[in-house]
C-alpha cells in the first residue's frame, strides 16, 4: 500500500478565557510566524460564546486570515449548520473561495452547543433533526455550486431559482467532522470529500474508519476520494516534565520520537492531514522542528 503524503495544518485558538481579544490575536500570529514547509492549513472553530471570554467568529476571521496570510489555505472545523441559512453560506463560501483563489475547505457538522442555540435565539431540534438539517444543508451547498439556477426541496430547507454566481472556479472541498457511527458516517459516505474524527487513540480511529467504509460500499463510493484527517492537541519536548496530556481526551504528546511514532501509525491506516490545537510556543518550535521533518 502507498503511504498517504502528510501535511499538517494548525488550529488557531478561537477562544482564550482570561486574555483579552488583542492577546488572542497576538498568541495567533506568533503561532502562524513559526510555521514552516510541511503546515499548509490554517482552521477555525465555529462558536459563537464562551461566557464573557471574547470569542472569534469563523468565517469573518478565516476570511481576515486568508489575506493576511496567502501561503495557507483556511478551513473550518467545523461550522455549525444551524447558525447560517445554508443558501447564504453557499454564496459567502463561494464569494470567499473565488477571492482566495481556491483556498477555503468548508467543515460543516450537524451542530451541538446547545446554549449558544438558546442564547442566539436558534432552535435546538434533536439530534435526529440535526443531523438531517445537515444532510440538506450539504445539498444545498452543493446544487448552489453547481448548477444555475438551484431549486432545492429538502424536509428542512429549500432553494428555488437561486443564483451563486460566481460559482466555484475551482471546487470546494467539503469536509464532514464527526464519529457517529450510523448517520454522520453514513453522510460523510455519501458527500464529503474530507472527513474528520479528533482526539482519539489510533486504534480508536481505526475502528471508525473500518464502518465509514462500510458505509462506502453500501452507497457504492470510492472509499478512496475521501481525504482522511486528525484533529488534536499536541505537546511534544524532550523535557517529560514539560509534556502535558489530558486524562479525558487523547492528545498527541510525548519526546519528538514518540510523537513521530503515533503519527506513523495513524499515517499508515491513511491519515493524510493532521490539525493541531498548541498548548504553548514553545511546544510548537519543537515540533516544527523535530516532528515536522520527518514527514517531508
């Protein structure tokens, strides 16, 4: 079997309590200024509140970042599809793919934060509503792409003679974020052409992978056209008394070597993008230095 070439992208802090917007900001950039080859992604999350904490909005920011940072390409990770009309984020992801010149890969997950739906005034439907709202969103993104006019009927939205224009030059990847092993899987089967699972054990992820190509081969899809991506924290250094790890979520962490080894292990089942959240700059150096290399 081929190796899948890895390329690493970093999840920028979307929230920081305790430090105001500007030293969120600043953290943010010293993160990016210390990437080299082998980063190509910068990612965002999609909430909209955390208590009093300032917080980033995802698609403003990652449209801020995509000019100020043109060596990278930006992705959400992932939007919620309750909080924008889908038609609308069909238009805005189409507007911001054509002025990046194909740089956006657009993450959309069926939605969970329940106090942000109350607090913003959404409906929080069940998780079976949910999840088919994100099946129709999924379409609708993908009719407003591709053809001209797009008339839509789902059970939870529609479009009728609707116009995107410009459509997408270039396509935009769409990526679906989630474990769950009857519906969000058997959507990532049926539409995404990336699919993300985070911080879990290689052989966790194994497992998920195993029934998402269940469920290509039920619907007949080319298991292989879906790009395979991580999400987690990394901590790595030489010092075992600087390496942070979370007793309820799996993180990456080790010395440089042991880093490079789950990476392998995760790259030999076909993980070919990994994102991380940093901890610290001084994490960040270290891996940029020692982990990164090895993949090149």
């Amino acid at each position: 079997m081929t190796l899948a070439a890895v390329e690493f992208g970093l999840m920028l802090r979307q929230n920081d309590p305790g430090h105001r917007l500007h030293e969120l900001i600043d953290f943010n950039r010293h993160c990016i200024e210390e990437l080299k080859a082998g980063f190509t992604t910068l990612w965002l999350e999609d909430h909209l509140q955390v208590g009093e904490t300032d917080a980033l909005e995802c698609l403003t920011t990652l449209s801020y970042l995509a000019a100020q940072y043109p060596q990278f390409k930006i992705g959400s990770l992932v939007l919620s599809q309750s909080y924008r009309n889908p038609a609308l984020l069909a238009k805005m992801a189409a507007n911001l793919q054509a002025l990046t010149g194909g740089r956006l890969i657009l993450g959309i997950g069926a939605g969970w934060k329940e106090d942000e739906y109350k607090s913003y005034n959404f409906p929080y439907p069940p998780v079976k509503i949910r999840m088919e709202e994100l099946e129709d969103a999924i379409q609708v993104l993908r009719s407003m792409w591709t053809t001209q006019p797009a008339t839509y009927e789902g059970r939870h939205y529609q479009v009728h003679e609707a116009y995107c224009a410009p459509q997408p030059d270039l396509p935009i990847p769409l990526l679906v974020g989630g474990g769950g092993e009857q519906r969000t899987l058997a959507i990532v089967a049926r539409y995404a052409d990336w699919w993300n699972f985070n911080s879990c054990t290689v052989e966790e992820y194994g497992r998920k992978l195993a029934i998402l190509r269940q469920h290509c081969s039920s619907v007949g899809r080319d298991f292989s056209e879906i790009t395979l991506s991580y999400l987690s924290t990394v901590s790595v250094s030489d010092d075992p008394a600087k390496v942070k790890r979370n007793p309820n979520k799996h993180f990456i962490a080790g010395s440089s070597e042991e880093v490079v080894r789950e990476l392998e292990q995760f790259r030999d089942i076909g993980v070919s993008h990994f994102m991380f959240r940093i901890l610290d700059i001084e994490s960040l150096r270290h891996f940029v230095a020692h982990v990164v290399p090895h993949f090149a």
